[in-house]
C-alpha cells in the first residue's frame, strides 16, 4: 500500500501508472468530468479493452444537467477508440475508487477522496491510497456491484441524456441559486501557497467543414465565442481563452470570459455563446502574419512537462472534435507570452 496525493503528483497520472498491463479499467466516482477528450487521449495507447462506469443520477439535481455531457463524452470516445464499456447507478454512491484489471483478474485499486473530474483528478488537495492485494481489490469489485443497479442498456443512457438535454434545452441557462455572503477575508493566508482561480483554456474557432478564414480576425474589444451542443460549465467569468484558427491552427489571441455561457435556441452548430474581452487586439487584428500554431507552442515548450490541466502532454483531443482543452497554468502562460512577444 501507498499513499498517493494531488501535491506531488496527481491522481491522472496515479491512474496511468495503475493502468501499465492492464486491459480493464472500474471508474466509481459518483461525480464526472463533463469531456472524457482528454483522458481517452491520453490512454489511447495503454491496451485498454474494457471500461466499467459507477456514478450516481439523482433526481431533481443540478449535477444531473452535468452527466448529460459526461455520459455523452464517456460513451462516444469508448466508441470511437474501440473499447466495450457498461454504466452502472448507484445512487448511495460517496466513495471514489479506481481499480484496473487484467483478464478478469483484478490488479490494483486507488481508494481515495478525489472524483474523476478535472479538479479532482489534478488540482484539488486530495489523497488516498493504491493497493495491490488482489483479494481485497476482488471483494471491492463485487461489493460495488453488489450495491450498484443493471448495466444501462444504450437505450436507456440515450433516453437519459435526451430527457437532461430536453430539460435543459425549454429552460435555457440554468443557474444554481447565489448567495452574497463571503467568510475568506476573515482567513489569514499563508504566503506564497495560493493559487490563481483563473482556468485557462485552449479553444477552436471553426471546424473541419468551415475552417477559419485568414480575412477574418478576432480583433474587436468584445468577442462572442461559441461551444458545442454541450454546456461549457467548466468556463467561468474571468477564465482565459486561448483561441486558434481552425484550418491553419494559428492562434488567433487570448480572451478573458466577462459573462457566463448563453444558449442561442436558433443556433444548431455552436448554440452555447459566452462574450469575452480580447486581451491581444494588437496581435488578433495581425494574427495571421505570426507563426504562432498548435506545433510551435509545443514545440517550445518543456517536452517532458504537462501542458494540460490534468497533467496530459497532449492536445490531440482537440483532433477528435473538442471544443476546449483546460489547460495547465504555466503552459498557458508560456502561450501568452508568445502572443506578447510576436507585437513587441
């Protein structure tokens, strides 16, 4: 046994590491990231076969409008990457447990605090424990299906996720009830030990069948960005969008989110539309004379340091549709030098 923590690693590479040999793979976390891109990304070569899924759908809660796009995403990349995957419910469900397998046989299991979303995984203050002992992994697995309802057939998860999108789509944006009430002024904070709350993204304009024009620019004090058919939750008022032309892959400029996301009831491609001030109008009126692109910010970039928020050192899911990638702090400030740097 060891104890893992989110200090000096993170449960995304805890996962990895458990996964070497492995061709099975149990999530049981009751809440999800919303886009599994990244993960299957980054797992795409590890010989994966087999993914089983417990989490929880519980009525008349607002994480429910949440799992629509996380049972959409986990289910499309099991598709497009080949992998057979069941989806189970258990609605009592609190612990977090992540356990692999090779040929039925179970190999090791991580019981801890952290559930398999973006924070959880990579940036919150979590620990737990991996074991190995393959008859305590055995009784984990069979008290979790024990407890946990059928497999849901592909008609059911469809169902589910037509009715949360229905829901979603007749009440437009649905917010989560706000109180004006702040206790954090009143914490004497340890010096040099916060971190910024701002998230960084990197994000697409265009697609595959309309790339983005080189006559166009992003240039305007205010921008409207837009998202696919999922709700972009995880974008927040004040949060970074690093944006790039679909077609060339040049960046385009950097965006600071200024409300929060609006879904556009005539819009069928990109409904979900946030308005955001342009941060480089200097270098986005230009951006086409820079050699600012995906490659290159990589390439001058630490090959051996993450570059997504969840410790990934890879935007291929960006290749596979995704609308954004979180981003790790320092690689996306590497990027915005870059764009401070191609005006100066």
């Amino acid at each position: 046994m060891k104890v893992i923590n989110n200090l000096y690693s993170n449960h995304f590479n805890y996962i990895k590491d458990i996964l070497v040999d492995a061709d099975e793979l149990h999530i049981i976390s009751p809440f999800l990231m919303e886009s599994f891109d990244i993960f299957f990304e980054e797992i795409k070569d590890m010989g994966l076969k087999k993914i089983s899924l417990i989490t929880t759908l519980k009525d008349d809660n607002l994480d429910l409008l949440k799992k629509s796009n996380s049972l959409h995403s986990f289910c499309l990349n099991c598709l497009t990457h080949a992998i057979e995957y069941k989806v189970f419910i258990d609605n009592k469900l609190h612990g977090k447990i992540y356990i692999s397998s090779k040929d039925s046989v179970p190999h090791q299991a991580i019981i801890t605090s952290a559930n398999f979303t973006e924070a959880g995984l990579g940036f919150n203050h979590e620990w737990g424990v991996q074991i190995d002992e393959s008859n305590q992994v055995r009784k984990i697995i069979d008290d979790l299906y024990n407890v946990s309802s059928h497999a849901l057939s592909n008609d059911e998860i469809s169902n589910i996720i037509s009715r949360i999108d229905s829901y979603t789509g007749s009440s437009g944006e649905t917010r989560k009830p706000k109180i004006d009430l702040k206790v954090s002024d009143l914490i004497k904070k340890k010096v040099n030990v916060s971190k910024s709350d701002i998230r960084y993204f990197i994000k697409p304009v265009g697609w595959s069948d309309r790339p983005f024009s080189t006559n166009r620019s992003l240039g305007n004090d205010i921008e409207k960005l837009h998202f696919s058919k999922r709700k972009p939750s995880a974008v927040r008022v004040g949060d970074i969008l690093i944006c790039y032309a679909v077609g060339t892959t040049k960046l385009l400029g950097y965006y600071e989110v200024i409300e929060e996301p609006v879904f556009l009831k005539n819009a069928d491609r990109w409904p979900w539309e946030v308005r955001a001030k342009n941060l480089s109008i200097e270098f986005s009126n230009r951006w086409n004379h820079f050699n600012n692109t995906i490659k290159s910010i990589k390439d001058t970039y630490d090959s051996n340091a993450p570059i997504t928020f969840v410790g990934g050192k890879s935007l291929g899911a960006l290749n596979f549709g995704a609308d954004r990638i979180r981003l790790n702090e320092q690689f996306a400030q590497h990027v915005i030098s870059l764009i401070k740097k191609s005006v100066e």
